[in-house]
C-alpha cells in the first residue's frame, strides 16, 4: 500500500543537501550533551525528588530514579543507533520513515507535534510562575493579572516564549551558547545543593530505607490508570512494589534526551557524537537525580517533606534559608533550558515533515543568513506563544508523557526492522543485545503507559484521529516520496 511506502535512508540524506534545505554543521558531542541535559534537568529534580519520597516510595526514591534511568537507556540506545546511521533532522518522525512507512511516520510525527508543543507551552507556564514568585520575594510583585494562578494572559510566558524563539532563528550555535550558560547556572545549583546538604544529612532519616508498604486509595472514572480499569491493579505506596510505582512517575523526569536526535543533521559528525550526546546526557541527568534525592530525604524525614518545594524548604528546615533563594534560581534557568531544547526539537520535526511534503514544503525553507528554518520556527513561537498565554492546561500536561512514551516504542520496534531489512547499512553506534533489548524497551514504556488515565488515553486517541484526517485530506496528496506515483507535488 502507498502509504506504508518507506523513504530510503539515502534518500533522506541527500534531502540534506538540498541548498534550499540545507541546515549548517555547526554542533560538537558537548553542544549535543549540554542539550540533553538542559531539557532534562527541569522541574523534576526541584520538585519530583521530595513528591516521590513523602508519598510513594520514601529513602528508596533513589533507587527508583536508577530504575527509571535503566528504563530510559533501553530507549536511549535504540535512539543512538537510529541517531548514528540516519543522521537527519526529525527524530523519531524520521526513522518512522524509514522502517514503518509514511504513514506510521506520520503518525508519529503528529505524536511529536503534540508532545513537544504542548511541553513548551506547559513548562513556560511554570517559567512563568517561578519569575513571578522570585520577584515578588525581592518586593516587586506582578499583577495577578499578567501572572499568578489564573491570569487574564501570561505575560511572562508570552515574553519568555518570545526571547527564545529569537535566539533559535539566529543561529543553532548561538542557541547552544546561550543554552551552556544557563545549563553551567542550575548544574551548578544542584552541586552546590548536593555539596551543602551533605553536611546536614541524620543517617536516622534513611531508616526505613523501604517503608512497609501501603494500600494507596483507589482512584476511580476517567482519572483512573489505565491498568487499574484493565486488570483490577490498584497502586501500592512504599515497599518494594512502591518503587517501581515511583520509578513509573519519575521517570517523566528523564524525558527530553530524545530531543537530542532532532539536532543530529546540524551535527558535525552525527555518527560518533549524536550517541555521545544522548548517552552522555542521560548518564549525567541520572546521576543528579540519584544524588539529590540521597541528600533530601538525608537532610529531612521523608514524611515531612514538602511536595511543591522539597530542596527549599529541606534548607529551610535546617536554618538556611538564603539557599532556597539560590534554588529557585537554578529552577528559572533550568526551566528556560527546556522551553528553548523544546522549541528546538519541534522546529526540526517539523522541519523535516514539510521538507518531506507532509505539512507545506514553503515552511521547510531555510533562512540565506541564520541557516536555520526561520520562518517554521517563527510559526510554531507564535503558536507556543499563544498557548502559554492564554490556555488553562491542567491535567493536558500528561499527554506529553503518553506522547513521548509512544515515540519511545516506536523507535524500539525500528531498530529491530532496520536491522532486518538493512543489515547492509553503515551503523557507527549498534545497540547491544538486538532483539532482546528493544523488546524489553517496548515493553516497559507499554507498562509506563498503562499507569496512565483512561481520561489521557482518550484525549490521546481523539488527537490521534485528527491527526490521521489531515493526513488523508493534505499530507498524502503532498507527499515527495509517493509523488511519482500519485502525482503529488
């Protein structure tokens, strides 16, 4: 069928040189690892780390961090195959492309859409609210109707949206500057927590390390797991079963590394440094996480921490309050990192959707001076812009983990594909311990998901839907790849 047609990965690579098309080289392993870690590095590790240890799995929270980076490294490794022998702009959307056929890459390329829009959108709003809190402490409050709980139009949002969409239209290595600065600020702040905490850590607080475990109350209707309504399981709270149920809620923390892929066409040697980017990003991310979540649940008895500002009120709580100022901070640039790696991966997915003619071929120009896709990357910061001002997102924040974890199989079940149907292909990174570990891949995002709402599973299902109607009303009829056959433009 037409639309199970595959792009060759040839194909796609010399769509790279394409003058009209054609993004610039500019970035190392080390631009690509300060990526990963500047979209990873969130609000997880300000916030999740003492959520996680007061109501799910306490000193053991530690534990499912290592749980979740596993779990994320299966991924990663898949990605880093995919990412080393199909060095194009679009990730996921383009290795789709290559093993599943176009229209699965387009369905996952509307996945993308809806995971990296809303994600930029959702994190600005809380950009938003920490820029607010921070002036507020030094005497200048903003109005709650700019800024707050429910403002009238999110001024700081739109703003912020708006400085960082300039910085990716003037150039991919400017953006990687800017990025290293504010990633060097919260790296810095989390080691600066991790340092200063050691010294007010009890060992009495890591006992018990495991909590007895603890019937969680049944949550029912829309807002219920998925594997709840489908097998009866209730979550547990603490003990060993509770560890795994947090690992399944911190691991959305690790989320972004994916994002790294999308820059491996503007990498200067995407074989050997794309993979080093991902890996090296995820092994460091993993690393902070582990170590902060030791220190907080050290400092504090995990039953008392706070869950909206656990490391700032664990200093307050030891009588040094002037570090809670220093953490939020570090939160305020760690969220600005994330809006901008955000932005950047949207851009390149779309970017090479249109230059593939599935979305208009006239957005996938790229810009004489800048040598980035300007004009699509001014589309989606006004549309970003747009949603971060003026829409109530709520509980639409989870389908960004639904999105992300159904590009994680996706790529799973690529790498099997490809290595079937392309054993001849060049791969400068190969995945170890293929088939067995993509499946165990595919497997533990499949269980991730189903610890999802039935109520987010049926918003994803309706996007899905329109997503697919677009596609047969103006993708298919668009489409290079089949346009021989179809006469498609």
């Amino acid at each position: 069928m037409e639309i199970f047609r595959t792009k060759n990965v040839e194909q796609s690579i010399r769509d790279t040189e394409d003058p009209e098309h054609q993004l610039r080289k500019r970035l190392t392993a080390t631009d690509l690892t300060v990526f990963g870690i500047g979209v990873i590095v969130g609000t997880g590790i300000f916030v999740l780390t003492g959520q996680v240890a007061k109501q799910t799995a306490g000193p053991a929270v530690a534990v499912s961090f290592v749980i979740a980076g596993i779990v994320c490294g299966l991924a990663a490794l898949c990605y880093a195959e995919f990412a080393s022998t199909i060095p194009v702009a679009g990730s996921a959307y383009t290795f789709a492309f290559a093993t599943l056929g176009e229209f699965p890459a387009w369905v996952i390329g509307w996945d993308l859409i809806l995971e990296l829009a809303l994600a930029a959108a959702v994190v600005a709003v809380g950009w938003s609210g920490y820029f607010a809190s921070m002036l507020a402490s030094f005497g200048i409050p903003l109005p709650t109707s700019i800024a707050g709980e429910d403002p009238v139009v999110n001024v700081p949002a739109i703003v912020i949206v708006a400085i960082l969409t300039a910085i990716l239209v003037a150039g991919i290595k400017l953006s990687s500057r800017v990025n290293l600065i504010l990633v060097i600020t919260k790296v810095t702040v989390v080691l600066l927590v991790i340092v200063a905490g050691l010294f007010f850590i009890r060992a009495e607080n890591y006992t018990p390390f495991i909590p007895a475990p603890v019937p969680t109350e049944e949550v029912g209707g829309l807002n219920a797991p998925l594997i709840q309504v489908l097998f009866g399981i209730t979550p547990v709270a603490f003990g060993v079963i509770g560890i795994f149920s947090a690992a399944a809620i911190v691991f959305f923390a690790f989320i972004g590394f994916d994002i790294v892929a999308t820059a491996a066409e503007e990498t200067i040697v995407p074989q050997r440094d794309v993979p080093r980017g991902i890996l090296g990003s995820l092994a460091i991310c993993t690393f902070l996480y582990v170590a902060v979540s030791l220190v907080v649940v050290g400092m504090q008895r995990y039953s008392e921490l706070s869950v909206t500002a656990p490391l700032s009120d664990a200093f307050i709580s030891v009588g040094h309050a002037w570090l809670a100022t220093i953490i939020s901070v570090g939160a305020i640039a760690g969220l600005t990192t994330v809006v901008l790696v955000l932005l950047l991966g949207q851009t390149r997915v779309l970017f090479a959707m249109s230059r593939d003619g599935l979305m208009p071929r006239s957005l996938a120009t790229v810009h004489p001076r800048f040598g980035t896709p300007a004009r699509l990357t001014v589309v989606i910061g006004v549309v970003t812009m747009a949603l971060a001002g003026f829409v109530s997102f709520g509980e639409l924040a989870e389908l960004v983990n639904i999105g992300t974890l159904f590009a994680f199989v996706v790529v799973s079940i690529g790498v099997m594909i490809l290595r079937r149907t392309r054993p001849d292909l060049p791969r400068a990174f190969r995945a170890p311990f293929v088939p067995v570990l993509p499946v165990l891949s595919v497997l533990a995002c499949l269980y991730l998901m189903l610890n999802l709402p039935v109520e987010t599973w049926l918003r994803f299902v309706i996007w899905m839907v329109i997503g697919v109607v677009i596609y047969f009303g103006y993708s298919y009829w668009h489409s290079r790849t089949a346009a021989p056959v179809k006469g498609g433009r």
